[in-house]
C-alpha cells in the first residue's frame, strides 16, 4: 500500500517567506506543528492508501489532465474557523484554476472508484496544526493576514507518495504532469 495525494509544488523562495510567518505564529501561546518549508504545497487531491495497481491506474488517468499554464498569488494568512481554529493557512488567488484543475482531477480519478470529496474545495498552503487553541493566535495572525508572499507560474502538478515518520511526513514525487 503506498499513500499518495496530488499537488502543485511551491517555489523555494515562496516557502521561505511562509516560514518567516511561521515564527510570528509561534509568538502565539497556542501549541502548533508547523510544516516544515520543504513539505508546503497546494494539495489538489489527498488519495490516501492504495494499491500498487491501483497506483498504476491512477497514473495513467492523470496523463490526460492538464491545464494551460496559470499565475498563483500567494497572499495573506487565514484559518479554516477564525473562531477556534485547527489549521493555520495562507491564501491563494488564481481566478479559479487551481479550483478547476482540481476539479479536473477528480472527473478524472472518479472511474477508478476513488471518491470524491464532499466538502468545498478550498485551495490553500497549510501553515501550522493547532494542536492546543490559545486566543493568542487569532492576533498573531492578524499580524500576517495581509502579507504577500509572491506569485509564480503553474504549468505542472506532482503526484505524491506521503510516508508518516515521527520526525514528520515525507514527501517523494512519483510521476509529474506538465502542461
């Protein structure tokens, strides 16, 4: 069984100046797991376990989604519940087509039996875990919700096999689709 999701990969510099907001957030008297700068990505599908043929499968479906080449900004920090949040995220603006890449990809993935996911897709880069919520955390982040991380090209997504380890997740690109 391998564990595997799609994404679009973030450049180095973009991580950087997301881990320099991580250390404003860790201000915060909140507990956090923050994600380390080589894992921040933009996930356009989590599979989660499957089989060797089945990952042969999911390959194959994935060569024929593509998109024509599209600007993502990255900007500002947010959370999924401002109220009490459990993760910690920065925001992306694209006029939609990370949105419907994603969409794309589970048209595409759907035939193989893999679900598709029932909540709204919100395309994001996961920041930080709250583990412990302190209100402290909700200031720390209106200290960054405005901050601008910069833009890049997306002209390609990497699918991913996710290997749990107690010093974290690690990642291994298994097959890329450029456009």
């Amino acid at each position: 069984m391998t564990r595997v999701f799609i994404a679009i990969d973030l450049p180095a510099e973009i991580k950087e100046r997301i881990a320099e907001t991580q250390k404003v957030l860790a201000r915060s008297c909140a507990r956090l797991t923050f994600v380390a700068p080589r894992n921040m990505h933009i996930t356009l599908k989590f599979i989660g376990e499957v089989e060797d043929e089945m990952l042969e499968a999911i390959r194959s479906a994935l060569q024929g989604v593509s998109a024509d080449p599209f600007e993502i900004a990255i900007r500002g920090v947010g959370a999924n519940n401002l109220r009490r949040p459990r993760v910690v995220w920065s925001n992306l603006e694209d006029a939609g087509k990370t949105g419907g890449l994603h969409d794309a990809i589970e048209e595409a993935l759907a035939p193989l039996g893999i679900e598709r996911e029932e909540r709204a897709y919100t395309p994001h880069i996961t920041i930080a875990r709250v583990r412990q919520f302190d209100p402290s955390l909700l200031g720390a982040i209106e200290q960054v919700m405005a901050k601008e991380f910069g833009s890049f090209r997306a002209d390609r997504y990497t699918l991913k096999k996710s290997t749990l380890t107690k010093q974290g997740p690690r990642y291994e690109d298994l097959m890329e689709v450029v456009w």
